[in-house]
C-alpha cells in the first residue's frame, strides 16, 4: 500500500512585511498563488520513518527528522498515538531554496497522505492546525489557489481569481536561508517606522478580474531590498526579464528565485528564452496559476 499527493509551488504576488514581533516573527499580508510545479510524496509502510528524495538539488534536500516530510509525519502520528513507520518519498520539481514553499509543499504532501494512508481521518480544520505547526507557508500548501495569509502567513482567506496568470520563474547558482534573510529586513529597517502589512486592494482586484496588467502595477515584496542587499546579482536576472518583456519582475518570497508576469503563454516563451540566454541564472521554468492545494493522486 502508498499513496502519493502532488502539492503545488507558491508565487508570493503580495508580500507586506511587519516589524519583527517579540517572538521574533513578523506580521505579514502575504497574498499566495499557487502555481503548476509539483512536487510529489509518496508514503510507504515501513518498519521506521526514513525519508529519500530524487529530482533538481534532491542533494540539498534533509533526508532526517527536520525534513517538514518526517515532521509532518512524527505530528499527526504522536496526536494520534501510532508508530510514524512510513517511507517518504519526495520527487521534487519546485527549486530548493528558491522562495517558492517547495519544503513546505512537502510538509503538506506528507501530511495528507498520512492521514490518508492510516485513515486517520483528521478534519480540515486539524489538517490546517498541524501545518501552522510546521511552518507560515505549510497551510497555503494544503489549499492552494489563492490565499491571503495574516499574521505570520499562517491565518488564511481563500481568494477569487478570475483568469489564468502566466508566469516565468529563474532559479539563482546558489540558496538563499529565509531567516537570514528576515534579519536583512531587520536590519534595513531597525530606524524606519515600519507600518502594518495590509493587503493591497488593487491587488485583490486584479486577482478577481485575472487582470495582467492591473496585477503587474500592483505586486509587491517588501523583503525584495533585503535578498537583493544579500544577492546582489539578482538585479541582473530582473533586468533581464523587464527588457525580455515582462509585465513584471518581482523576488519570489525570501528569494532567490525571481518571478517574472507575463501576459499570455506566447510571452512567458518568450520572456523565460531570453533568461535562458541571458547569463544571469542558472535555469527557468515557466508555470501558470492558480493551482490546486495538495491533491491525493495515488492510493491503494
């Protein structure tokens, strides 16, 4: 018996970011898009938890306990009081360290097809508990399409989209850590007045409508000035994509990946081969979204 759960990538089109918190988290409004690069968990009974990964930078990927995978599974088994024996398996095609949840989207994988693999049975409602749990972006995995998160990311509302949005995305030569890159935001900002993160109305709009345009004046990532300082080399890959066309160029997240809007499929082609060929990234995919959440797509 196993089953196997595709979870999505996220595009961060929306990233507003609070002033640290006395724990130490931000506050965020943080408006999530999930877009159509998978990554895929399968989950095998076993004498023990142990973890393997193939695929792009399956190296990079932690094959122990802090895998969000194994973490997912050790949580849902202790609340309900059995053994986490289970193989997991992740087939990754969402960057590693690239800004784009591809950990978290495993958390999620691995949760759900525990839950569906030892008929636990859990309610949406813990599901979405236990992925707070593991992390900020965890519960977006779990519902996909779009979302705006509060407080660290983790508090979501479903949002409307009403069209298709077509997106390139140009993986960096090297990692970027999140929190590393939270404390550049701390940094920068530790004399400025650093207002609450709200979501942007004219954002949610061009979401509702599927409006490119509208959405290209309107994204937004407060940590972008924060990886930049770290990446320099990213304002290269942004360039690039802005004279190849794109209706926008944002860092996805903490970053590295950067994240190109394009109108249409013909000029995300476009726009993702003039990356190619632009010598300021080490590879580019190009995805559309919204996407569904994590999605059971193998069991017996």
């Amino acid at each position: 018996m196993s089953v196997t759960v595709r979870v999505p990538a996220k595009v961060n089109v929306q990233l507003a970011v609070g002033a640290a918190r006395p724990d130490g988290f931000h506050d965020l409004a943080n408006v999530f898009l999930a877009v159509g690069l998978y990554d895929e968990v399968t989950v095998t009974p076993a004498d023990e938890l142990s973890v393997t990964c193939e695929g792009p930078d399956a190296a990079l990927v932690p094959l122990d306990r802090t895998n969000l995978a194994a973490r997912a599974a050790l949580i849902l088994a202790e609340r309900r009081g059995i053994e986490p024996a289970v193989h997991l398996h992740i087939a990754k095609d969402i960057p590693v360290a690239g800004g784009m949840a591809g950990g978290s989207a495993d958390g999620a994988g691995a949760l759900l097809a525990c839950d569906a693999l030892w008929g636990t049975n859990a309610s949406r409602e813990e599901l979405l508990d236990i992925c707070a749990e593991l992390g900020s972006d965890v519960p977006f995995s779990l519902v996909g399409g779009a979302a705006l998160g509060t407080g660290r990311g983790e508090k979501l509302t479903p949002l409307d989209v009403g069209g298709t949005f077509h997106w390139v995305f140009a993986m960096a030569e090297r990692g970027l850590s999140t929190p590393a890159v939270f404390r550049e935001f701390d940094r920068l900002t530790e004399h400025a007045d650093v207002p609450e993160p709200v979501a942007s109305e004219p954002l949610l709009d061009a979401l509702a409508e599927g409006d490119p345009d509208a959405l290209a004046a309107a994204v937004s990532n407060d940590l972008q000035t924060a990886a930049l300082s770290l990446f320099p080399e990213l304002a290269d890959t942004l360039a690039a994509g802005r004279t190849a066309g794109a209706l926008a160029a944002l860092v996805s997240g903490s970053g590295p990946t950067t994240a190109f809007l394009a109108r249409d499929p013909e000029s995300a082609a476009k726009v993702a081969e003039a990356l190619r060929a632009s010598g300021t990234c080490r590879s580019v995919r190009v995805a559309s979204g919204p996407a569904p959440g994590a999605t059971v797509v193998a069991g017996n």
